[in-house]
C-alpha cells in the first residue's frame, strides 16, 4: 500500500491537474492552521515545518504588505485572484498564481483557504485571450493580417484612423484598392520580400498620402512580419503602421537646417549669399524662391535701422533666384538687375512693417500682387505664345532683418506641390532667412570696408607712370591678403628736375589696413623729400629721422592700446637715374638690391652698402652710382616675391634671363612664377623699368664765364638752340629765364657757369654755379631796382627750383612746350626798366 502522503498528492493531482500546488489555511492572525498539500514540492518547506508559520514570511519583498488588502478584497467580494512572488526554501523567488477564498466562521479556527499555483506557461496562457483581445483593438497601432495573395484578411481599431475605412469595408482588398496614395507597389513589394524571405522588416520609412489626409503627405513606420501555421506554411503577413509624420518632418527640417548652414554665407558675397539661400530653400521648402535685396546693401552702405516705412520708393535688386525645372515658374531677371512688386504686394508690406506674410491658398487677386513683377510678365508672355506656366497656389513673403536693419525679401511660392504652405513652413522660412540675414550683413559690412580698404589701397599706390622720358615702367602688386587687398608694400617712379627720374620700392611690416596707413605715411615722406632733390643717402637719412621722430612721441598704438612703433623695422631702396649720363644713384634702407638685366640679356645683382632697417636710428646711409647702358632692365622687387621655396634670386634671374617679353606681360609673369601658391606668406611688389637715354641732340651745354657781358650772349645761344629745335615760339620765355639766372648766378655766385638746355617733353633750363646760397622769391615793390627775377621766372615757367651737388647748386626751371599766353600777359605788368634783366638785347653781339 502506498504511503498516506502519496494518496493525498494523488487526490491533489487529480483536483488541480498540477503537482506545483499547494493549499494553506490561516486564521484571523496570518498564522498557517491545518496540514498543507505539497508545500514542498512548491516552496520546498515539509508540511511540518509550516504549521504555526505566518503567511507573510512566505512571501517575497514587499508583497506581505499587500495582505491586508488582499484580505478585505476577498471577504469583500467573496474571493481573490491574482500572482504574488513567494520565497521558496533555498532563497529563490518564485511566482505563484494565488486564490484567497473566506471561509464560514463554522470552518473553527481557519478563516481563509489559500490555493496557490506555480505560475506556469499555461496557466499564464490560459489569462492570455482577452488581454490579447484589448491589445489588438484598443492599442494606437495600426495592424492588418493580410493572405498570401496580400488581401487584407483582418486589421484594427487603430488603423481606420489611416483612412481607408472599417475592418469590413477592408476585407479582400488590397492595399492600392484602400489607400490610393500610398503608392502601394512599394509598400507590397515589402511584404513579398517578407513572404519569400521569411526575414521580417522592421521600421521601414514610407512617405504618401493617406485618405484621411489627402492634401499633405504622411510619413509612416512600417514593419512586416510573416505569418506561418504549424508546419511552417506560410499563411501571410501582419505588418504594423505608426504615424511618424512629425518625427520626420523634425528631421527634414533639421537637415535642411544644417545643410544652411554649411551652404549659406561660404563667401563674403552679398550676392553669392542671396542665391545661396535660394538654392537651399528649392526643392526642399518652395518650387520657387526669390531674394531681393536694397540697393544700398548691395553699395556696402548702411540701410535705416528697423523697417522701411517707405518701402514704396525703395529700389530692389534681384540677389539671387531659385526655381524647380522643367515646369517651374519661368523667372526673367538676372542676379543685379532691377526687381519690382506692385506697391500693395506683401513683398512691400513686409518691407514697411517688419512682418512675415503666408497665404495657404492664393486667389487671382492675390496672386496678382503676390508673385514678383517679372514672374507675372513671363508668364503673361508664354500664355499669349500658346504655352501654359504653373500657377503659384501657396505662398511665404518673410522680410530680411538683421541686426535692427532691413536688407531686403525673401519670396517662396509652391507651384507643383499641391501641399499649401502651413505654420511650420513658415518657422522654417523665417528661420533660413534669419540665418541668411546675418551672412548677407556680414557680407554687406564686409563689402563696405572692403571698399574703403581699397579706396585707401588705391589712393596710397602710384595710378600709373608719370609722363617723362627717361624710363619704361610696369609694376603689379600681390597683397598677402586678396580679400582685403591691404598690405605694407610699395613702389613709385617720381619725375625730377632734370630729366631724371627716381624710382622707390619699400616694404612695411605685417599685413591689413595699419601696414597700408604706414605705408602711406612712408609714401608721402618720399615723395615729399623726392621734390627737394636730395641724394639718395640723404633721402633716406631724413626718412629715418622721421620714423625715429614718430616712434619716439609715441603717438601711433594698435587696437589694444599697445605702442605699435608706425615704420620701424621698414625697408626703402631709393634710385636716381639720370638719362643724360645714364647713371643710376642707389641706396638702400635695408632694402634687396635690384635685378640688373643688360641689353645683351645677362642679369646681375649689384652690390649695395647694408643700410639699417628705417627707425633703427644714428647709422649712415651710403650710396653707390651705378652706370647704365640704354635698354637696361632693372627690376625692382620686396621680399615676398622671392620668399616661396624654389624662388629666390636664382629664381629672378631665371625668369628675366629667359623671357623677352613687353614690360607688362613680363612684370605678371614673373609675379605668377616666383608667387603662384595661396595664401600668400607675404605681400609681392614688383617694380620693372626700362632705362632710355636722351640723344645727344636734346642736350645743349654752355660753360660762361662770371662775366655780365655773357648774359646778352647765354641769350642769343638760347634762341639758337630753339630755333633748331624749332621752338621759336619759346624764345622770349627762355631768353628771359636764361638772363634772371645767368644774372643771379654772376651777381650772387662764385666760380665758373654751366647753361643746360634739355628737351625732353618739357624745356628745361638749367644754371650751375659753385655757391651753396639758396635764392628765394621776393616780390619786389614798385620802385626797387632789383628782385622781380625768380618772380618771373615763376610766372613763366611750370616750376623751378634748386639742387645741390658736391661743387655747389643747379637752379632750374622747366616750360610747357606750348607758350602759355595767359601766364606772360599776367605777367606783363613785371616787366620794365626795373626788372633783374639789365642789360640790352639788342646791343649784344653776335658771339
């Protein structure tokens, strides 16, 4: 016979259907009553070991605390249901299926009955149905069975808010049939994929239109799984739908948002950055973008702050344009040319008031005003040809502001997209315009002080070659920095007395608009000093005085606040050449000395005394002369044309060796060969002259004695030398210059006399003498005998003035080659028996 415990697990077996069970009686204290069934097999305690125990140590975490309430429940409405975690015998948590049952107070001491079971699978299961039931139809997504010929067989609740009607008005449908827009051959080519594979499709992103929104398109969710029965035979699909359309609509607008703002303002262009926002705009926002900017913004200048009231008298100027193609709006106007709107259009209304404007739905009239002047003509123009343009049906005018100011429109219109323009496309077209607003100013200040850094450049930078005889010039300029076009570097060719000519190439420390201003400040001392005919150590003496001078008062700062010395660490060459000797006078201010290149095409470097840096201050300056044949080449140049690797002045001698070319193809070409890499690691100056000499029959030379008999003869020698130069009309001017300097030179001079007559594209007289006396000009009064001479000389001549050399001074003066009749009639009243001219012309002799 068997043991009593294996009779009752039997009973208990055949009562419950389970062995994991177990049946406990408590009282009204929670303490176990009676003998437990299979308590072991379920929490592992012997029947005896949980007699007198309290039920809620048999329970795991905080599940004891629910007893009360368990309790109340089930006396309340006569039994309880429900899973609770037990702690079994070894520590472990084991879930049980529990059932509380009141019992009658006759029961004695027992008060409730406990069934618990493991909770296992099918028991679990079998609570599974109606849960199941109200997952399917009352969960948000929607989900549809369809067979293997992908006909919808079953779907829910949640899916007819998609469109396409109720599980009945879907049955035996396909998904072409239920939703029109959804382009359904996609979609279906998916769940074949899903039925052949067996490979389920998770989250696939599908964009159309559903026929609960047939106006915009929706962006779905999808995922397909395969549906097989119990021999693996494939019985269809189930595939689930969510609504991610905002989702994805955030993260269009956040792409377009980030490709702005990589596109939008690359460049310093005002209207390279309009178009940049059109082009970012089309297709992804409009069909149809327009940007028309103010004419001042275009000019760099600065608009009215806050809106323009008087939007009605602006002028517009189309900065860029954007269009869908083919069968876009055809658009007339090229980026700079005049744009105009009807003055009650929203494009003006915005200008005045600051505001943005949308229309979801245009109608005729508004259209009209709407769409820009030039759009409404090519459009007028193709429907009088036969043809038909898209009409705009949804449109955005959102104004450009930025930093308080107004710089212009933007318009949007939509012409093959049917979806009208709603909130969010607005926010999003103000906010790619906000965006392209501050790039276009930036632009636009950007544009003004690029003007007036060139204005400056241009002003500070010789304009051209003087006229004069003695040199063929070209120069070109490479700024360190292109964009701004400012650097320290300079040349200039300044004509002298004489025929000569000087020719200056310097370099100022660093880059941008200071290295221009002390540029400038250079420039002017140099040529300032040039027009006192100094030589050229002593030139560049007196500039290093001046750069001294201005370090020294401290008067020059940066941005900072910080002294910033204007000058020092400057170089400066300065050459003199004279095309009558055909010698060329040099010194250098820590400057490289010049290319020489020869007639017969060797180039050499010639050797120059190492002068200081200017501003360095109490060394000397030393000068070497430097004879020139006719047709010699000197190239003139700073540092940064030879500072890239590979150029230096092997390079430079390569390039004029090897190159016959005209000055000015050959002056870029060396820049482009010995300079070509960007950016720049310095500005480039390059100065090429050409040397010329004047013949022998330009020059006429006397040496008179210190005698006042030689005046009336210097005169008579003079008109000779005209009248064979056939300059008659200049006799009486140059005999009457000719006699006021000969005559100051015999009166107030010593030594021997030089008379020079130069031809060149003036008439230049020239008178040496061995004196150091500078003469000055007086106005004599009416009755002294003497000091109208250099008065005029002044009248008659262009200029004159004096030079020194080592035996003493030159004094000359140079004529126009016409005779300027107004100059000698002012003149006239000078002349008479007190003039400096005291002898009489027609007592003189023939020599």
């Amino acid at each position: 016979m068997g043991r009593p415990e294996d009779t009752e697990t039997t009973a208990h077996e055949a009562v419950f259907g389970v062995a994991d069970s177990v049946v406990l009686l408590f009282d009204e204290a929670g303490t176990v009553v009676g003998r437990p069934y299979a308590a072991e097999r379920l929490l592992g305690y012997p029947a005896a070991e949980l007699g007198g125990r309290r039920v809620g140590s048999l329970l795991a975490g905080d599940e004891a605390g629910r007893l009360p309430e368990i309790l109340a429940t089930s006396k309340r409405d006569g039994g309880w249901s429900g899973v609770l975690l037990a702690r079994h015998r070894d520590g472990r948590t084991v879930a049980v299926d529990v059932t509380v049952l009141p019992l009658p107070g006759e029961a004695g001491p027992a008060r409730w009955l406990v069934v618990a079971v493991g909770a296992a699978p099918s028991r679990q299961w079998t609570m599974g149905p109606a849960l199941l039931e109200r997952m399917v139809t009352e969960m948000p997504i929607g989900l549809c069975f369809v067979d293997t010929e992908l006909r919808c067989v079953w779907s829910n609740t949640a899916l007819e808010h998609f469109g396409g009607g109720t599980v009945e008005q879907r049955r035996g449908k396909r998904l072409a049939e239920i939703q029109p827009g959804m382009n359904a051959d996609i979609v279906e080519s998916k769940m074949r994929q899903v039925l052949t594979t067996g490979q389920p499709v998770v989250a696939y992103e599908h964009v159309g239109r559903t026929r609960s929104h047939p106006d915009r398109d929706h962006a779905h969710a999808m995922s397909f799984v395969r549906l097989d029965d119990d021999n693996g035979r494939a019985l269809g699909v189930c595939y689930a739908v969510v609504d991610i359309t905002d989702r994805y609509r955030a993260r269009l607008r956040l792409a377009l948002m980030a490709r702005a703002s990589e596109r939008i303002g690359r460049s310093l262009d005002v209207m390279g950055t309009a178009q940049d926002l059109a082009d970012v705009a089309v297709p992804a926002l409009a069909d149809f973008v327009a940007v028309d900017l103010l004419d001042a913004v275009l000019r760099g200048a600065e608009p009215s702050p806050g809106p323009t009231a008087a939007a009605t008298s602006l002028r517009l100027v189309r900065g860029g344009a954007q269009n869908v193609r083919p069968g876009g709006v055809k658009e007339v106007l090229e980026p700079g040319e005049p744009s105009g709107y009807r003055p009650s259009s929203p494009q003006m209304d915005s200008l005045a008031h600051g505001r943005s404007w949308r229309a979801a739905h245009l109608d005729a009239a508004t259209r009209a005003a709407a769409i820009p002047i030039s759009v409404a003509e090519a459009a007028a123009a193709a429907e009088a040809a036969g043809a038909s343009d898209p009409v705009p049906h949804t449109a955005i005018v959102v104004p450009i502001l930025a930093r308080g100011v107004t710089l212009g429109v933007a318009t949007f219109l939509r012409t093959r997209r049917d979806e009208p323009f709603d909130e969010d496309d607005l926010r999003l077209a103000e906010e790619l315009v906000a965006r392209a607003a501050v790039c276009l100013d930036n632009a636009r200040r950007y544009a003004r002080e690029q003007a007036a850094a060139l204005v400056l450049q241009r002003s500070l930078l010789p304009h051209g070659v003087p006229a004069q005889e003695a040199v063929d010039a070209a120069s070109f300029y490479r700024p360190a920095d292109e964009l701004s076009g400012l650097g320290g570097d300079w040349f200039d060719v300044i004509p002298l007395s004489g025929a000569r000519v000087a020719l200056v190439v310097g370099e100022v420390l660093g880059h941008g608009i200071e290295a221009a201003a002390t540029m400038g400040q250079l420039r002017t001392a140099v040529r300032t000093l040039a027009d006192l005919d100094l030589a050229p150590e002593e030139l560049l003496a007196h500039l290093d005085d001046l750069v001294v001078q201005v370090t020294r008062d401290g008067n020059v700062t940066d941005l900072g606040g910080a002294p910033n010395p204007a000058g020092v660490g400057a170089s400066c060459l300065y050459a003199v050449y004279d095309p009558v000797s055909l010698r060329c006078d040099l010194a250098s201010a820590g400057h490289l000395a010049p290319a020489v290149r020869a007639p017969d095409g060797t180039v050499t470097f010639p050797e120059l005394p190492p002068g200081p840096s200017l501003g360095i201050g109490g060394l000397p300056f030393e000068a070497v002369e430097l004879p020139l044949a006719e047709g010699s080449v000197l190239a003139f140049y700073t540092d940064g044309l030879i500072a890239a690797p590979g150029a230096g002045k092997d390079g430079l001698r390569r390039v004029l060796e090897s190159r016959d070319l005209p000055l000015d193809e050959l002056c870029r070409s060396i820049v482009d060969e010995l300079a070509p890499s960007r950016p720049y690691t310095d500005d480039a100056a390059l100065l090429l002259v050409r040397t010329r000499g004047l013949a022998a029959g330009q020059v006429a030379v006397w040496d008179l004695p210190a005698d006042p008999a030689v005046v009336a003869r210097a005169r008579v020698m003079a008109a000779r030398q005209l009248a064979a130069w056939g300059l008659e009309e200049l006799a009486f001017t140059t005999e009457l210059v000719v006699s006021e300097l000969v005559t100051n030179a015999i009166r107030h001079a010593s030594g021997p006399i030089r008379l020079r007559l130069i031809l060149e594209r003036t008439l230049i007289c020239e008178v040496f003498d061995a004196s150091s006396t500078s003469p000055h000009l007086r106005h004599a009064r009416t009755t002294d005998e003497g000091g109208r001479g250099l008065f005029l000389i002044s009248q008659f001549t262009r200029r004159w003035g004096t030079r020194y050399t080592a035996e003493g001074k030159i004094i000359w003066a140079e004529q126009p080659l016409e005779l300027d009749e107004a100059a000698l009639e002012a003149a006239a009243p000078a002349l008479g028996p007190n003039s400096g001219t005291d002898l009489d012309l027609d007592s003189v002799q023939d020599p």
